[in-house]
C-alpha cells in the first residue's frame, strides 16, 4: 500500500472524516508530492478575502448572495462544461489551481468557505448533480455551485428532475437530505471510477475501487465491481475474496447467480494454482 493510500485507510476510520482533507489525500494518490497542509491553507486565505464581504449580509440569502458573488465572480470559479470528465475537475488542489470544478468539488469549496464564514451549509447528494443547502432558523436554500451558486426552488429542481430521467419525476425529500464527509468522498470517488472504467485505466479503476470500500465496507456495487476486475487481472485468489464477501452482504442482489458462478470457478482455479 502506498504513502497516500495509507493515508487515506487512516481518514477513513476516523469519524467523522475531515472533508477537504479527504479530498486532498485522494488527490494525493495521483499527485505524490501534494502538500495537503498548503491547500488547507489555501482555503483558509480565500475564507479571509471573503469574509469581509460576507459578514455585511444581512440575513442568510444575502451572505449567500455575496458568498457566491465572491466566489464565481470575484475569484472566476466555474463549472468545467468543456471537459467535464477531465480527471483534474475531480482533484481538489486542481480545481484550486484552475477554478474549474465539477458539481461535487466546487460544493466541496463552496461548503469549506462558506462554514468557515459562520454559515450552515451541508451537502446534498442530488441525482447526478451535487448541491449545496443552506439551512438557518427560516428553513432551507438550495445552491447550485456549479452554477454560478445560483438558488434553486421547487420549480427548478423538478425541471432538473425531468431533464435527468427524461420524464417528470416526484421530487422525494430524500434527495435533499444532508449528507455527511464519508458519504461525499464516495461520490468524489465514484466519479473518478467510473472516469477511469469508460478510459479503460484497471490500475486508477482499482484505486478508487479501494478506497471507496475503505469508506464503505458495504459498499455491493463496488466489492462486485473489483471481483470483476480482480479476475479480469487474474487476480484469482482476491476475485474469490471479493465475490464470497459480496454475495454474504447481498445474497439477492441482480448479481448474485453470476457471482456464485465465478465462486465455482474461480475456488476451481485457485486450488489448481495451489
């Protein structure tokens, strides 16, 4: 295991996680010689210019108003429309660098600024576009950093819904519910997997594959995906490893009759090796 991946493994049992370090040591992992501590710092600067604009607000929308204005005007953050699935949008000291970001890494940016100016802010795990809420004593505001933090209502978010699924779909408060670090550094992770599976990258596949399970145990998806990509690698004896623990955890899962299918095989060709 390397430096940053063993990094990563100590994050991840801690509880709660620290959001932008996490992210940072995921970076990390492909930028060997990233100092976190430098772009922690980083965000602490940004924080200090913007404090003085945002502190003027006077009541919640307003200091998100400035806090946007501050961000995506004043220092050019923007939502990468052009290369959306460039990897570097997904890497935080990147998207530091270049102002250019995804949904989940400029919320990320958007959350870490805005908390350490004194704001409620919580990350929403929206389908197929992270977001942002802001929460205060007269309900809630939804954010879109990766749009101009711009504030969205009951209408928009049901035309994002249409649009996602191609068909109206009920809006399930479940889909603005608060998530925690863990559950944002899966969804950094996601993206960079399933980045590295369209490009055909089995190594950084597998890297992400790892430390998403690091974060989640129970992750089914994942642990069936890195069997798959174990036998692929001809790594018989993990492939095995993941598919039995696959099928305890999700015995009835659509993968299930395929998994125990290669557990048949597979126990065939260790024991052959053995």
């Amino acid at each position: 295991m390397n430096a940053a991946r063993s990094e990563f493994a100590k994050l991840a049992a801690r509880e709660p996680i620290p959001l932008t370090r996490g992210a940072l040591v995921i970076a990390k992992e492909e930028y060997p010689g990233l100092d976190v501590d430098h772009y922690l710092e980083r965000l602490n600067a940004l924080a200090s210019r913007a404090e003085p604009t945002v502190r003027d607000g006077a009541d919640t929308v307003e200091r998100i108003q400035l806090l946007s204005d501050f961000l995506f005007n004043a220092q050019g953050f923007a939502g990468n429309r052009e290369e959306y699935s460039d990897p570097r949008n997904s890497f935080l000291n990147e998207v530091i660098e270049r102002r250019l970001g995804i949904p989940i890494t400029l919320s990320v940016i958007y959350l870490e600024i805005g908390r350490r100016l004194g704001l409620n802010l919580y990350g929403v795990s929206f389908p197929a576009h992270f977001l942002v809420k802001a929460v205060d004593e007269r309900g809630e505001l939804i954010i879109d950093p990766f749009n101009g933090g711009t504030i969205l209502n009951l209408e928009d978010l049901n035309e994002r819904l249409a649009q996602i699924y191609g068909r109206p779909v009920p809006l399930d408060p479940a889909m603005l519910r608060a998530v925690g670090s863990r559950h944002i550094l899966v969804r950094m992770l996601r993206n960079l997997k399933n980045i590295y599976m369209t490009a055909g990258d089995s190594s950084r596949t597998l890297a992400a594959l790892d430390r998403i399970l690091m974060l989640d145990a129970r992750a089914a998806e994942e642990l069936l995906e890195r069997a798959m990509l174990y036998e692929r690698l001809e790594c018989f004896k993990a492939a095995l490893d993941d598919y039995q623990g696959f099928l305890s955890q999700a015995p009835e899962h659509r993968g299930a009759e395929r998994a125990r299918e290669s557990v048949m095989r597979l126990m065939a060709q260790v024991a052959r090796i053995n």
